[in-house]
C-alpha cells in the first residue's frame, strides 16, 4: 500500500480527538500531536506490512520493541497507547491482546 486516504476533516474524527486527548493527559500540549502522529505512523507501518505480506498487522518477529523504536517512543508508552487505540476500536482489540 504506498498511500491511505487522510481526510481533511479527520482532526473531527471522535477516535484522532479521544487519541489527541489521552496524549494531552500524557505530555502535556506536545503529547496531543505526539500521539496523534504516532497513529498515523502506526498505520504507515501497517500499511507496508500488508503491502509486503497480505495482512493489516506486522510480520512474525517484529516485536513491540521495534514498533516503539518505530514510533519513537518507549514500549512501555506503546503498550499504554495501542490499549487505548484496542479501546476506542482504532485497532483490532481482539489481535492487540493476541499480541501483548
């Protein structure tokens, strides 16, 4: 997949605002953008990930520690982030646990 569409309107989508909020409660006025460029590049990399394998969701091996590194943050601010993205269904709930 080499682009998804990005709507101009998404910064009124209810899950990028509950996802802006949560990083406001985390880190402050930089957390809410922080949080919500981390989204959109958690679906980049998924994005590549199907593209090379078929699958909305990453290979074998690519552990959480990659993904942090990925996402530029720490694992365990990655664990707290996709367990609200499972929360808010902006993830697949169900294959988050699967691979906690």
């Amino acid at each position: 997949m080499k682009w998804f569409q990005h709507q101009c309107d998404a910064d009124e989508n209810k899950k990028v605002r509950k996802i802006e909020k949560w990083g406001l409660n985390q880190g402050g006025e930089d957390g809410a953008m922080g949080a919500s460029g981390r989204y959109w590049r958690l679906l980049e990399k998924l994005g590549k990930a199907e593209e090379k394998n078929g699958k909305f969701e990453f290979e074998p091996g690519y552990d959480l520690d990659l993904v942090a590194d990925d996402l530029r943050c720490s694992p365990e601010y990655l664990m707290e982030f996709c367990d609200l993205l499972a929360q808010i269904s902006a993830i697949d709930s169900q294959l988050w646990q699967e691979k906690k």
